[in-house]
C-alpha cells in the first residue's frame, strides 16, 4: 500500500511493519507533498522494494515475525548506507531500540506515536540524510578538485619549468668559462632555486595524485629498527647543520612489521625532518621503538617550538603550515599529510602530543608480523 504525491522535492518514505495500523497511521500522518510513502507488512517485502523504491528514509519495526527488523535493518544499510532509518518500538523493545541506534539507526520512536512526534523524527531524519549526502558531494568535488590540480601543476607549471632548468643548465656550461666568479654563483643560486621548486611541485603532485594505499601490493616483512636507523641516516647532515642531537633508542629485541621500506622510510624521515625544522639550534630529537603484544610504537619527540593548541587538529591536513616556523625554515605544509597516509596505509595510526614552546612527540602505532 502506499500514497504518492510526486513533487520534484518530493522524500521517499518507506514504513516496514506488521500491524497495518500502524503503517495506515503512517500513510495518513505523512499525507503531504513533500513525501512519497510506501509501506510493507514485513521484512522480505520491504527488502524487495528498495531496489525499486530507493528510500531516502525508512522506519522499521524491530519484532516482526519471520526476518527481524535487526536483520532488516542490516540489509538496508549493505543496499545503501546513506539511508536513514529510524526503529519503531513497543515499550517491551525499547532496549533493543537503543542497542540499534548504537549500530548506526538514527532515532527511534515509540508505539503508540503522536502525529507530531512521528512528523519531527521523519523531518530530522531526512534533515540528517541531506547533510550526509552535502559531504559525499563535497567530498567528490574535493577529489575531482585534486585531480584537475594535478594535472595543471603537472601540465601547466611542471613541464615548462623542467624545460626551463635544462636550458639554463646547458647555457651554465657554454658560458662557465666567460663567466666571473660573482656570475657563476649567481647561476649557482639560480639552480638551487630551479631546483627547489621542481622538488616543491614533485612533492605537491604526490600529496594530490598518488594513491598511497596501493603500496601495500609491495609490502614485505621489515624489521622496524633498520628502518628507522636508515631514516635517521638520512636527516643526519641536516641534524648537524643544526647542531641538534638525535638519540635512537632502540630498545631490545627486533621487531617485525609487514610494509614497504621506502614508503615508511619516507614516512620517519617526514617526521624527523619536521622535528629538525622547528627544533632550534642546540636541541635535541629523540627516537624511540618499543614493542607490545600487538603493535610496534614509534615515538619522535624533540624540545622545540611546540604546536599551538589550535593547529593541533590540523597539522595532518595537505599544505597546513604551523604559524611557529623558525626563521628561515622552509615548509610546503604537505609531509605530515603524506606520512599519515603512508602509516594509515600500513594499517597503524598516528597522533601527536605538543605544547607550545616544550616541544612535540609524534606516536606512530603499527601491527607487529611476529614475535621474536
């Protein structure tokens, strides 16, 4: 049975429930152009007319003989987890009810229902699915925004600057031996800046185009601590410029992880490099590998700057720069982004722990493969 008064704005109802007084309540209820109602006596036929139907909204009783509306509710969020649903309850289910809304059902409502309370939980709900879908879309545009970039960045800046840079390395050479000392330097500078922004434009199409989760193809038993030793070598001249003392502690015994060398390197290096970067000249970085029972936990911590409170929930967002950059400290607010990919690609978490002024300790979680 149902009641159809299609306007282009029109919301799709479904009612699954076995007293039909219910469902006829709900028909004469929701009698209004801005919804299409349709109802079901029980699971299985509810079940049959999603496909068809398509519902942005579906209340569903919880005891109901043969399927159970848990059951119901199950297959309905597999066909499409952007419908809401909403349980009707009697006062003996209520619990159930609630244990249901700890599952992902968005309300609940009590038999028997007033015309107004039925109208508020339907308007909610269908409030909720509206703001669902904004962010499916919003979330598309955004990745349909990456890629446009990306190919612009690519296109646009990477290939006329590469271009750029060879021409101007083959002009050095034909006129190195006219040159004075002061000009060559000057073309030296003028190389190390080329160069720069072709590696700032490498790092941006990485953030933006590279799909880090399929590196997990190429994963490999590694051991945790020849890594984070390989990293550290690669930060180490950078540490020294800045006097700044890297102390590895290693803890005891090897610890086992299945990822990809490079990726993870790249990930330790990123946190390293940023400790580097914001830790004055003098401090001191500290890395640390412990072992669990089930994960292996990375720490980096250093005694610089510190983050602000308010750019805590931030700093792993794509080209978020922290406002405490020490003087002439260069940042393309992308390395925190990339590593917390690499490590969510290698099924562990990342978090970070700051005070302003103290310093920073970044805490990497990862899945240990075994136990020596």
């Amino acid at each position: 049975m149902e009641r159809i008064t299609d306007t282009p704005s029109s919301s799709k109802i479904l009612v699954i429930d076995d007293e039909e007084i219910v469902r006829e309540s709900c028909l004469r209820i929701l009698n209004s152009p801005e919804y299409i109602v349709k109802t079901a006596p029980n699971g299985e036929i509810g079940l049959e007319l999603l496909e068809g139907f398509h519902p942005d909204l579906v209340l569903v009783d919880l005891k109901m003989p043969g399927m159970s509306g848990f059951e119901v509710l199950e297959k309905i969020s597999a066909f499409d987890a952007t419908i809401v649903a909403i349980v009707i309850t009697g006062f003996a289910t209520v619990d159930s009810a609630v244990e249901a809304m700890k599952k992902g059902t968005f309300d609940f409502i009590p038999k028997p229902f007033q015309p107004d309370e039925l109208r508020l939980v339907v308007r909610r709900g269908l409030k909720r699915r509206e703001l669902v879908l904004e962010t499916i879309s919003l979330r598309n545009e955004k990745e349909m925004l990456r890629e446009h970039f990306a190919a612009i960045v690519s296109h646009e800046l990477k290939s006329p600057l590469g271009a750029v840079q060879q021409n101007f390395y083959n002009l050095v050479e034909e006129l190195n031996d006219k040159m004075d000392r002061e000009q060559q330097e000057k073309c030296q500078r003028l190389q190390e800046r080329l160069k720069e922004l072709i590696n700032l434009i490498n790092t941006w199409l990485r953030v933006i185009s590279v799909d880090i989760s399929k590196i997990a193809d190429q994963f490999t038993d590694l051991e945790l601590l020849e890594v984070v030793e390989h990293a550290i070598e690669t930060v180490e001249r950078q540490a020294v410029r800045k006097d700044i003392d890297i102390k590895f502690n290693k803890g005891g015994a090897p610890v086992h992880i299945l990822g990809d060398p490079g990726t993870l390197t790249e990930a330790i290096v990123n946190l390293l490099t940023n400790s580097i970067k914001y830790t004055p000249m003098g401090g001191e970085v500290t890395v640390e590998v412990l072992q669990g029972r089930q994960e292996a936990v990375l720490t980096v911590a250093d005694n610089g700057v510190g983050i602000a409170e308010e750019d805590i929930n931030f700093i792993f967002s794509d080209f978020y720069r922290g406002k405490n950059l020490p003087e002439g400290e260069r940042s393309s607010g992308v390395g925190l982004s990339i590593t917390k990919r690499i490590i969510e690609a290698h099924q562990g978490s990342i978090e970070v722990e700051s005070k302003l002024g103290e310093g920073s300790k970044f805490i990497i979680k990862l899945p240990i493969s075994k136990i020596e």
